[in-house]
C-alpha cells in the first residue's frame, strides 16, 4: 500500500532561543519529533484537543510553515521543496474557514476552482449532498449562516475530486442531518480510492469514519492503531441484573472490577467476550447490557497519563 | 503571474477604482481651469501682482516645485497636492497594504494559497495589478489635464509630447511607495502595521520634500524623499532627469527583494 503522507521526525518550534541562558519557555514546541505514515485510500483521523499540534501539523504538510527539523511527504511530494505540487492534488478545508463575503457561492467556488486549472467535477454532488440549492448559491455568502458557509468549505475543498482531503475540524457548525450527510460523502469519497486526514476533537465522528487514528498530546504523538482494534482493546462496562446467585465470574479472562450491589452485578470487560458469555451460561439474569466502548475511554486514557 | 487571481483582484477593485479615476480625472482637469483664471481673468492679474510685490511668499505659489502661473508648472503643482496624492495613494499605499496582509487579517489568504500558486507568483500577481492601478490612476490624471488644457485653449502652452515620460516618472514613484507597502504587507499577520509603515514611509516622505521646498533651511532632506524624483515641471518642459527614474526603481526593486526573500520563507501560523 503506498503512503499519501509520511511524517519523519517532524518537529516545529515557534520563537527562538537566540540566548543559550534565555528561558526555554518562550519556545513553544508545537511539534515535535512525529513519526506517520498514512496510506493511500484511508480515512486517517488526527485526534487531540486544542492545541495540541493538530493544525500546526496540517500547516506543515501544505508548507504554510516550514518544519524545524525533520521532513514529511504528500503523495511522494516533499513539503518542503514541492508544496505547490502537493496543493494541486489536494484538497484543504482549514479550522473555521473564512470566504470572500461580497462574492456570491456559485463565483466563490468558480474562483476557488479556477486557481486549480481543474474542473469541478464533484461540485454538483455534493451541493445536492449537502443541500445547498442553485438558488442558494447564487446568493452572496455574507447572507450565510456558519453551516452553510462550513458547507462551503467542504465543497471548495472537494469540488475538484482531489487525490487527498485534508480536512480541519469538518464538521464543525454542521446540524447532526448535515453531519450524517457529510459522513455519507467521506464514505463515497474512500470507496473511489481516494485519501482523507481528518483533524477533529470531536471522537464520537472519528469513531465512525476513521479507519485508523493518531492522538497527539502536546505535540508528540502518543498512539497511532486501527480504530477497530483500538476500541477491541478497552474495557466496556457491564451491567446484569440478577434473578437468582450470581454467576461465577473470576477467572474469567477479560473481566474484572467484580461487584455486586442490591441484585445488581457490574464488572469491566476486556477484549474477547466469548469466554464471557460461556461463564453466563444458564446464569439467573434477567437483563444484561454490555456497553460498547467508545474511543473517548481510550483517548482520556491517553490524556489521564498526563496528569 | 497568475490570471485567475489577477482577474479576482481587478474586479474586487473596480468600484474603488472607478471613483478614484473619474476624482483623478477631476482634479487633473482642475489645474488647467486654474490657470486660465489666473491668467486671464483681472482677478488673476491682481493676485499675480501681490506675489511679485512680496505680500503673498514666493514660495507659496511654487509648492513642491510647482508654479502657478505657468502651465506646466500648474500641473506640477496639481500633481504634488497632498489631494492628488492622496487619491492615488488608495492604490499605492491602501490596496498594496491590504493585498497580503488584509487577506491574512481576514482569513482568506489560507483559502487562496491552499491552491496550487507558489507565494512568489501570488506576490508578483499582486504587484503586477498595483502597477496597473497606478497606471490607470496616472493616466487619469494626466487625461484630465490634456482635455481641460485643450478646453480652455491651452494646450499650445504644453509639450504634450513630455506627458509619457511624466506619466511614467508619476507610476514610477508610486509604484516606489507602493512596493515599500506591499513589502511590509508580505511581513506581517495584520494590516494596521503593513499600512502604519505604508502611510508613515509616504508621509515623512512628503513631509520631507515639502518642507524643503518651503523652507530653504530643509533643502538638504528633499533627497532623502522619493517625492524629490518627480519634478513635473521639469519633465514638461523638457528637462527631465534620468537619475530620477533610476532613483525610484532602486526603491521599487528594494522593495520588491525585499518581498521576494521574506514572503516564501515566512511561516503562516494559523489565524488567531
């Protein structure tokens, strides 16, 4: 599988450190020393609260700021040397985009088009997709209200069906049916072979569209893994009420916290469920509920360490 | 340069641009009313006796190397006014201010260099449409004048065939501003210190030629201002001097190393 992006030692500090006896503290270490690779036709997920390096590394691929050390690729382009190369196969919609107020959609998008010297091949679907009629677009965007000028940012990042999407914070401003209606469009999107890195802090839509997921803390990555196996690995919450003596669960591999409390048994399940569901065997319950886990148990695991 | 952005960038302009035109056009037609009335109307035969009697200082009616009661030095004088000055300086200092600078304030700098447009091209992009606005505005101007002249009989009085080189020696110059405000553009995340060094640069500038030409003891700061290479009257009459092109395309191509060395290697952090 080839690599859409690569990362090697990808380190970026702001400030200077012009004095060896100058505090540390006024450089600000936004990145530093991040190793990735993401592949080709993967919806990659970039995970970390604010601040925490999400954006800065977006910059770096797209060569708004240059590394200070290290070095990375996009679709074997280096960033450094052929950003411009990178930007005409890739699609960007940057965190809070902001739009040229007095154009009306339609000749924003034709603008924005044009600077690709590509068609907009996409345009009409996803308009449909997302709901922005041809009356709608024939309005100046100042009229806008933010979802549909985030809807904006989305067809302009995509119209011209790019190689690679990189998207910053997508759904931001969107109503849950627009949101559903942008996951469609991602999925539509993967299925033609095409590359998404999505930047969020919101886990519950990494959770649905990501293939894989990397989460940041403070500018280094601390975990990169398939969302699947991500979420195989943590602890879900069971709770059983019981009829009758409670089953016999230890030893049982994966479970743990056992207890019981007024004919009600919780414990914590980990990994396979199969030996699980053998030790309920003919067990006198009459409800049982089996959470499922969530990416925010593991990404709050990762960020509890910090504290 | 890039066609689709400079195409963008003529028509986001077009309304400002009209109105300055048809103001510089205006006021070029001005000067040559001016002067008719002055010359021959009694009125003007009164107020040029009170110069030359030294009630009213010479120097006065020669501002900024203009000379009210000749043509030429009519329109010197028009051209040197802080109004014509200012109307051209929308584009010299104002657009050239805004054109990097105003787009990051705003945002949409990030939307437009998220496309395939290298920062030296948008640079040169942006360059080439500020000389295109300050050609026009000097055209204008210089339309204005060469119609009013020929409105009130003058022209005879005017070496039309100087106008070109004045023209060009008029752009030159704020086409010298304008790169030192599309320099500081490309410097910086907002606009209030691009166009504080844009207008600061014009204004003690002027300021500089002025004072030098009102106040003989000042004369030695005139060099030290771009407005000292535009001598209208001069140029009209003939007499134009070659160093001062050199002189203000020095400033334009400083102003434009300038750019071409610190806008690519700049970073552009996100808008806060």
């Amino acid at each position: 599988m080839n690599a859409a992006i690569t990362a090697r030692g990808l380190t970026k500090h702001y400030g200077h450190r012009r004095d060896p006896r100058q505090r540390p503290g006024r450089v600000i270490e936004a990145l530093t020393g991040l190793d990735l690779e993401i592949h080709e036709g993967e919806i990659f997920g970039f995970l970390g609260p604010n601040g925490a390096g999400k954006t800065t590394m977006i910059r770096l691929l797209l060569g708004y700021l240059h590394p200070s050390a290290g070095s990375a690729t996009v679709l074997g382009f280096d960033t450094e040397r052929e950003s411009q190369a990178i930007r005409a196969h890739v699609g960007y919609l940057p965190g809070g985009i902001a739009l040229y107020d007095t154009m009306s959609g339609l000749d924003l998008l034709d603008y924005l088009c044009g600077l690709y010297r590509r068609a907009p091949s996409r345009r009409a679907a996803l308009a449909d997709r997302l709901e922005m009629s041809a009356a709608t677009l024939r309005r100046p965007v100042r009229d806008y209200s933010r979802g549909m000028r985030q809807k904006m940012g989305i067809i302009q990042a995509l119209q011209h069906d790019p190689e690679l999407a990189i998207l910053d914070e997508p759904t931001e401003g969107l109503d849950p049916l627009m949101q559903r209606a942008f996951y469609d469009v991602l999925a539509d999107i993967k299925r033609e072979g095409r590359t998404i890195f999505f930047s969020s802090h919101i886990l519950s839509e990494v959770e649905r569209v990501c293939d894989r997921v990397a989460i940041i803390r403070r500018g280094r990555l601390v975990a990169l893994q398939d969302v699947a196996r991500l979420l195989d690995r943590r602890k879900r919450h069971v709770e059983m009420r019981l009829v009758g003596p409670a089953p016999s669960l230890e030893g049982v591999p994966g479970v743990s916290a056992i207890q019981t409390v007024d004919g009600l048994l919780t414990c914590q399940l980990e990994g396979d469920v199969r030996p699980f569901l053998a030790a309920l065997d003919g067990a006198a319950i009459s409800d049982l509920t089996i959470e499922p886990a969530h990416l925010e148990e593991a990404f709050l695991e990762y960020y509890a360490e910090e504290t | 340069m890039d066609r689709v952005l400079f195409g963008r960038t003529l028509r986001a302009q077009r309304t400002k641009l009209l109105i300055v035109l048809a103001a510089l056009a205006v006021w070029g037609a001005l000067m040559p009313l001016v002067y008719a009335e002055l010359i021959d109307t009694p009125l003007g035969a009164q107020f040029k006796q009170m110069v030359d009697s030294g009630i009213v200082p010479a120097q006065l009616t020669k501002f900024g190397g203009g000379d009210i009661f000749t043509l030429p030095g009519s329109i010197a004088l028009g051209l040197i006014h802080p109004i014509a000055v200012a109307l051209v300086c929308v584009f010299a200092i104002g657009f050239a201010a805004a054109a990097v600078a105003g787009e990051r304030q705003r945002g949409t700098l990030e939307v437009i260099l998220a496309r395939p447009i290298s920062r030296r091209t948008a640079y040169r992009t942006l360059l080439g449409s500020l000389i295109v606005f300050l050609c026009l505005a000097i055209l204008a101007v210089l339309a204005g004048t060469v119609a009013s002249s020929a409105a009130f009989g003058k022209l005879g009085e005017l070496k039309v065939g100087n106008m070109p080189l004045l023209g060009l020696n008029a752009v030159l110059l704020y086409t010298a501003l304008g790169s030192v405000a599309l320099a500081a553009s490309v410097s910086f995340d907002r606009l209030g210190p691009a166009l504080g060094i844009g207008l600061g640069f014009t204004i003690v500038s002027y300021f500089f030629e002025i004072l030098g030409s009102l106040w003989p003891a000042a004369e030695p700061l005139q060099p030290l201002s771009v407005f000292h290479y535009l001598d209208p009257q001069s140029v009209l009459d003939g007499k134009a001097a070659p160093f001062d092109l050199v002189v203000l395309a020095a400033v334009t191509l400083a102003g434009v190393a300038w750019a071409l060395a610190v806008f690519p290697r700049r970073d552009l952090a996100a808008p806060s």
